[in-house]
C-alpha cells in the first residue's frame, strides 16, 4: 500500500508578470509505479502578486 507524500516548497519569485511573486506550494503524490517510474501528483499553490 502507498501512503502519499506531501512536500512544501517556497514561491520566492518568478518572471514576466510574477517577477514580483510570492507564496508557497504543496506536492502531494497521489499514485506512483515503481517499475515505470510513472506518478499521478496534486498541487496546491498559494500565489501573492502586489
């Protein structure tokens, strides 16, 4: 059985219209195969532009 794996990562800034960017992102792995190296993954990202 899989237990998903949540990690958390910054958003410190970006380009074009981001540059400014700030906030955070969640990874959460939903489904991996180990013999294909295949995974399902969701994503929650906060995102703060001024």
């Amino acid at each position: 059985m899989f237990h998903p794996i949540c990690v958390m990562m910054p958003i410190i800034g970006g380009t074009g219209a981001f540059r400014f960017a700030r906030g955070f992102m969640q990874a959460k792995t939903q489904f991996f195969n180990l013999t294909s190296g295949n995974a399902i993954v969701e994503y929650h990202v906060v995102a703060i532009h001024y």
